[in-house]
C-alpha cells in the first residue's frame, strides 16, 4: 500500500508542477499490475489509491508505467527528488496564492500544502499535529526523533521543527540532542535536583576552578557549567568536604539524601547499576543477559561483564519465573 501512496504523491505534485508528460516506474510486480490492471486488489485502501492513481493519469497528456530493476528505480527516485525539489520553489515563487491540498499519511486528513511538514531529506510530508505527536513520543521514549515513514531513517532537523514544537518539548528535543552527541561514558548531570544540568566530562573539567576549601590536591570537587554549585565527580553528589566517599556513603546525610534513598530502593527492587554509564537497570522478564542502552553487557545476577556475547562468570542464565507466556 506504501508503494501506490507513493504514486499519488508523485502524481500530485507532477500536477502542481503543471507536467504534461510522465513516467511511472515501479520495481514491484504488485504496484506494477495494480496500475497497469493486469491484477486487482483485494484491499480497500489499496483499490481507492489505485483509483486516486487513475483519476490523476487522466490530467497528463502522456502517461507510461513501467517496471524497472531495483537500481533503476533508486536512480528514478533520486532525479523526481532534485526536480521536486527545484520545480517546487519555482512553483511558490511564481504564485504564491495557490494552494494545493494534500493527505496527511498518518491521520488521512487533507490539509493545504502550507499545513504540511516536509522532512527535508527524504521529502515525506506529515499535517503539523501528527509530525508534532510522532516527535513528542520518541522523545519521550529516549530517542532522536526520525522520519515516521516505514523503514525511513531520515533525521529531522531542530530548526525545522521549532515551528510546530511545543516549547518545552523542543527544550527536550535539545536535551536529546546533547545527550547524543556525548558517549554515555562521559555524561554527567547536576546532581541538584532544580538543575540536572548535562554535561560531558570535559565540560565540567574545563568550568572547574581550583577550590581553597577542599584544600586537597587532585580533589574530586566538580563544578556545575549550569548553576556553578560543587558536586563531587566520583559518586555523584553535592559536595562533601573533608570526608571520603565511602564515608560520606555511610553517614546519614547521605542516606537521608535523594541518592541515597534512591540506592536503598535500588537495593530493596533488586536493580542493577551500569557499571558503565551509571543508569539503573531493572528485569522486567527474559534472561539474565543485559544490555544497557549504553552497549554494556553484564550479569544481572551478579554484574560481571558479557564480553563478545558471552559470559565471564558462572550464574544461571535463565530463571522459569521470568517466563511471562506459558504453556
């Protein structure tokens, strides 16, 4: 169905170009007997596209179908891309009162072409609402948004997006940004609850000014880029001066504190700790075998490392408890 939708898309916009003679080509067999009526579908959706097809042909003077190889079919794509791409701004700058109605591929609305988002590389075209939603979610989930046209890996761009972005969800969309720019190794956040700053390890390295107070050599005193408070680089909290790690751990400040109540749940929900990128990991079903969204691989058992995916130790890798579906 992807492919004829493809089809009507071409041939709107070689009607918006005002051609008079085009080509269609296909590497399908399907697509290819769908518009040439050596097959009928079954499929409703697809029966109305191919009549949207067929109603398009009979506004050209001349109309071919052909099927072509897999890489003719590539090299036709790129050459509609370069024309699309040029005869459109002409288009827009000779008259720029015309509209040209469109069909959002996600909602199936219409919308005029100036309601559309176009992904600048691969040129699929989304209303605002949909392409704002699609956004939103994969941010949501972690990820850098990407075209949602199936098996499209076509990024999208900040700058083009602000338009339709609400603003905290482009603050976000920044944030993801950063985040992928920087190996998981090297991230650090503020670990001021009102800042979480993100910053690479070079950063903060870089903003750091030499401290009179810890009056320590090579101390592990980090300062924020963002709100410039100190925080110590090691474990990951505000600074604690004039007392080690391991025993600011075990003091009750730490364990009255938002890291410490975080590791004592940790703890209590058998969560397991990149020993990597620092992120909290927990089994929800499945084996022992981790991958961190990081890369790393480990034991959820005990977390020693997979490497080259294999174990380097001797847990069971496998518990009939974690078994969701049974027969």
């Amino acid at each position: 169905m992807v492919e004829v939708m493809g089809v009507v898309e071409g041939l709107n916009s070689a009607v918006k170009m005002g051609l008079r003679r085009v080509r269609v080509c296909s590497d399908s067999f399907f697509v290819y007997n769908c518009l040439t009526g050596k097959g009928k579908p079954t499929n409703k959706k697809i029966v109305t596209l191919v009549d949207q097809v067929n109603l398009l042909l009979t506004k050209f003077s001349s109309c071919e179908r052909l099927l072509v190889s897999q890489n003719n079919a590539k090299c036709a794509y790129k050459l509609a891309r370069k024309a699309i791409g040029s005869e459109a701004s002409k288009w827009e700058e000779k008259d720029s009162g015309c509209t040209f109605i469109e069909q959002c591929k996600i909602c199936y609305e219409c919308f005029d072409s100036g309601q559309m988002f176009s992904v600048k590389k691969c040129l699929h075209r989304y209303c605002f609402s949909c392409i704002g939603k699609h956004v939103e979610a994969k941010l949501l989930q972690g990820k850098l948004p990407q075209c949602p046209h199936e098996n499209c890996k076509s990024k999208l761009e900040i700058g083009r997006c602000k338009k339709f972005l609400k603003p905290e969800v482009y603050d976000l969309m920044s944030l993801r940004i950063k985040e992928a720019s920087i190996p998981p190794t090297e991230r650090v956040y503020c670990p001021f609850p009102n800042c979480s700053a993100l910053m690479s390890k070079t950063e903060v390295q870089a903003n750091t000014t030499t401290s009179s107070s810890t009056g320590v050599k090579g101390s592990e005193m980090r300062e924020c880029v963002k709100c410039h408070r100190g925080f110590c680089i090691s474990c990951k909290v505000a600074w604690h001066n004039n007392i080690t790690c391991s025993a600011y751990k075990k003091s009750f400040l730490y364990k009255s504190s938002i890291e410490g109540k975080l590791e004592s749940l940790a703890t209590k929900n058998r969560w397991r700790e990149c020993k990597k990128c620092k992120t909290f990991v927990e089994l929800a079903k499945g084996c022992y075998h981790m991958t961190c969204r990081c890369g790393y691989e480990f034991c959820y058992t005990c977390g020693a490392e997979w490497i080259k995916k294999k174990p380097t130790c001797r847990c069971v890798i496998w518990d009939e408890r974690n078994i969701i579906y049974r027969r």
